[in-house]
C-alpha cells in the first residue's frame, strides 16, 4: 500500500514535496504543524503533512491576488489552452493519481480512476467553455443605445473540498475558475492532503510553463487556525465549499456576514423510487452501486429506497443476493468492490445508525456490523439494508450517515412515494424506476411537485452524475451548482454595460431633469 503510494508519488516527481514527509516523524502527533494521513485501509500513518501558519497563509493568499490581476488579462481561449494542458498532464498521470487516492482515502482502484477522468473531463469541458462565456444583447429603450452583460474574472477563489472526491471536487471548481481568469486558493480536507499535493502541483507545474505562476495554490490547516480565516478572507469574493450541512451552514454564514458570494454543496438524502412496473433486475444493480459504491460515501448515494409494495419483497431478495456477494476488502485489489469507510468515526457514526435504527423498529435484513479483512486493520463495514416498520416511521433515516446503510420504505400511490422521497431536509440527488412515461414524468413535473432535488434520473442511480450537467441541490443541500451547464457563471462577475452612440442624453423611464 505504501508502496504503491510512494511508486505513485515518484512517478509524479512530487516525493520531495516541501509539505509532504513520507517517513512519519515520532514526534508528529504532538507536532501542531503536522497533520498524520493514516491508511484507511491498514490504520497505519503513511505520510505527515506540514500545515500553514499565519504567516506562510497570507503569504500565498498575496500571491493568489497577485497572479489574479495577471491572470485576468489573458485572454479566455488562451486560458482555455493552459487547461488544456494540465487536462493532458491529468490523463498521462491518471494511474498514479488513483493510486494516492486509493491509497488516502480507500476508495476502490475503478472509482478512483473514474474520479481522476471527471477531472480530465471537466478540464475538456472547461477548454471549450474558454471561447463560450457569453454575454446577452438586450434592446435598449432609447434610440441611439446599446446594451450588453459581459463575463468578468471574479478574483481568487477560495475551494474547500471533502474527503470523498478529493481530486475531482476540487477540479469542478479550478478549471472553470481557470478559464473564467480567476485563480484558485484550495483547502482540502486533512483526511486527503496528498492527493491535494499532487493535484495542485501538477496543474500549477503546467501553468509555470506557460509562465503563469500562482493560478492554483494551497492552504492546509485546521478550521480554528486556517479554515475560519479563509471564509473571513475578503481577497476571496467566491468560497465554494463541499461537505457537510453543518459545515455549509458556518461557511455561507460567515461568507454572507462579509456579502460574499458562496456556493455551497452540501449533504444529500437521496432516495430511489421502485414502481410496479419497473425493471427489477435493472433497478437492483443500479441500486447496488449507489447504495455500496464509495462504500457509501458519495454525498450522491443512495441512502434510501422507496419501493411499491406489490415488488418490494422481489426486489429485496435481489438485492441481498447481490449484497453477500460483494468483495469487501483492500481497494487497491482488483475484485474488491467495498473497501473501507475513511476513519474510525466514520465506522462509529455507522454503528450508530444501525442501532438507531434498530431501537427504532427497524430491521436488519443484511450486513448491520464491523468486516474483518483477513491482514489489513482498516475500518471495513458490512454493507447493510434494513427494512422500516410497517408504518414507514424511522427518524434516523432523515440524517445522512456517511456509510453503506439502505433504509426501505413502501408505498401503494406514487404520489405518497414522491412525498416520501421530498419529504427529509437534504435535496441533492434522486430517481425513479418505471417503464412508464406518465410516471416519470409525473416525477419530473415542469410544475415543480415531482422530486425536489438538484438531480432527478429516471432508471438509473442517484450517484454517478455526469460532469456536462450542473451538480448540486436544494435545501439543507445548500443551492449550489457546479460543474457542467452555466455552473460557470458562479466564478465570474456579470457587467450591463449600456452605450450611447446618439450624441444626444436621454433618460431612461422617459424621465425629464432639464
Ligand atoms: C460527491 O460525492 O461530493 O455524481 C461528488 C457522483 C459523482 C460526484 C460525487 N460524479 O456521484
């Protein structure tokens, strides 16, 4: 495992990173300028990190402004052949990047292949975008007038990003903000700083040749030294941030205190709908790879399912099949499909959530406790289901809990299942299985009373999102878009520029001030 991380981080030319110590020094847990990167998989530290002071933050935040004020002046599609370039760099070191995140967070060695191609896709996504940031003409009122709104760069932009998807997240928001002229102040999450390192550093070696140093920077910290200061920080007029409710809320607080701008991309709660007529054998691996995929910690997964009565019972014997024949085990194998859950609290929190629920009258039907992996101490968990009572009532099924748990509920009317599916705090991702079209459609209303998320699929899961459309969701899941459609608009400033060419001044609203 180390090896694979420390092969992945030679090949990438970044083993001597100045953050980065590869031999965990003894001293490290008492060091406050360290953060221990701990093998989800073995429990073993594999790395320490140096973190930020006061001083080496405002050093970078200055430079960021710097860069920014150069940056902006470089013309858009000449940006968008600078992402072009670190795209390239990204698909030349797909393998390796996988690998540190293989070996950082756990995730399987597929997924994380697929996280690193949303990254390569987004920066291809983003070289087109270079030459599309456009503006609308309007008709002016008065004769002799022009209007038009143009794109602005907006500033350094403030990226705080999650474990889960520590390198794409992270992209989603550096591309765009690269072509739309602004640079890129990110703050990773400390359970993922190495694939941070490395991302960082091979974007930034590209844009140094092209002479561009600066665009994307680095900040490490915890919330108290680094983290409060960075939404306080008025040089960053976006915080675009990824993780928790809890977390959202202290950022779009403190960011809206200042009147700046954040995107927030926060928890989901995501639920798929089951429908008599449904294609059961589809439904179910769908739903297999949204429940268990990322061993449950996708902010997409699917933590909820919402099925008819009539094919309840077929559905579940399906997907318990499949479910005692997934591979758990170490992520960097091939076969494996689980790996492990990110720490030791996540594995409390799921414990947790299973006895919960069980107090709650729920029932376990699979999985419900800790895995053992024959040699490797990481914290591996059962995917597990567990069926609601009869009357649908189960509290803890409201919360998102970071794991691989299902929670079942019924229903006999469609209408009861979109309410039920609408009715928990979160609102990012959703979808429904049917053959027929005046149901999904139904689920998709145009009047808005179908699903309440930012993301609605009919006969496929609710994770798996492509990059080309705008990610993110309502409510408690904070409103944010990134990624694909216009989520570009967020990185920039909108103008109105009106021009009169007429020789003559004319008040708008016919107004006379003679
Ligand atoms: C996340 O979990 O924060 O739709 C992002 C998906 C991925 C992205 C997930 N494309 O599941």
């Amino acid at each position: 495992m180390a090896h694979d991380l420390h092969a992945a981080l030679t090949s990438l030319g970044i083993h001597n990173h100045h953050r980065l110590l590869l031999n965990v020094p003894a001293n490290a847990s008492s060091d406050a300028s360290l953060a221990i990167v701990t093998s989800p998989t073995t429990n073993a530290p594999i790395a320490a990190v140096r973190l930020d002071d006061e001083k080496s933050y405002e050093e970078t935040l200055a430079r960021s402004a710097a860069a920014f004020k150069k940056w902006r002046e470089v013309p858009a599609p000449v940006r968008g052949q600078v992402v072009r370039a670190i795209g390239d760099e990204f698909r030349t070191h797909k393998d390796a990047l996988a690998a540190i995140i293989t070996a950082e967070v756990g995730k399987i060695t597929s997924e994380a292949r697929g996280e690193v191609q949303e990254t390569i896709d987004i920066a291809d996504f983003a070289v087109g975008l270079s030459r599309q940031l456009y503006g609308l003409t309007m008709p002016s009122e008065r004769p002799g007038h022009s209007m038009r709104e143009q794109w602005l760069p907006l500033g350094p932009v403030g990226v705080i990003s999650a474990f889960n998807f520590p390198n794409a997240v992270w992209a989603w928001n550096a591309m765009l903000a690269a072509v739309c002229g602004d640079t890129v102040v990110w703050k990773p999450s400390l359970l993922a700083p190495i694939i941070a390192i490395a991302s960082n550093t091979l974007a930034q070696r590209v844009a140094s040749r092209f002479g561009h140093e600066d665009l994307f920077t680095l900040v490490m910290g915890t919330d108290q030294l680094i983290g409060e200061r960075f939404i306080a920080d008025k040089r960053l007029p976006l915080i675009s941030t990824t993780g928790s409710c809890r977390m959202g809320r202290r950022v779009g607080e403190v960011v809206s205190k200042r009147l700046g701008r954040s995107l927030l991309e926060l928890g989901g709660n995501n639920a798929a709908i089951v429908h008599e007529d449904a294609d059961l054998d589809l439904a179910a691996r769908a739903i297999v790879f949204a429940a268990v995929g990322t061993c449950g910690q996708r902010c997409t997964t699917t933590r909820r399912l919402i099925a008819h009565e009539s094919i309840v019972d077929q559905l579940l014997a399906k997907l318990s099949k499949t479910y005692q024949s997934v591979r758990i085990g170490d992520p960097a194998r091939e076969g494996t499909l689980v790996g492990p859950l990110v720490n030791a609290r996540a594995v409390e929190g799921f414990e947790h959530a299973i006895a919960s629920a069980k107090q709650q009258g729920g029932t376990v039907l699979v999985g419900g406790g800790r895995a053992s992996v024959a040699g490797l101490s990481g914290h591996f968990v059962q995917p597990t289901i567990i069926r609601a009572p009869a009357n649908n009532q189960l509290p803890i099924a409201r919360e998102e809990t970071f794991a691989p748990i299902l929670y079942v509920f019924t229903y006999r009317d469609i209408e009861d299942a979109i309410a039920m599916q609408n009715g928990v705090d979160q609102g990012l991702s959703s979808c429904i299985f049917t053959r027929h079209a005046g149901i999904a459609e139904r689920f998709l209303s145009p009047a808005g009373s179908g699903s309440d998320c930012g993301i609605a699929n009919v006969n496929l899961g609710t994770s798996g999102a492509e990059i080309g459309g705008a990610f993110g969701g309502e409510k408690d899941t904070g409103g944010g878009r990134e990624s694909g459609s216009d989520s570009w608009k967020a990185y920039m400033r909108r103008q109105t520029c009106t021009i009169n060419f007429s020789g003559k001044l004319e008040l708008a609203q016919g107004i006379k001030f003679e």
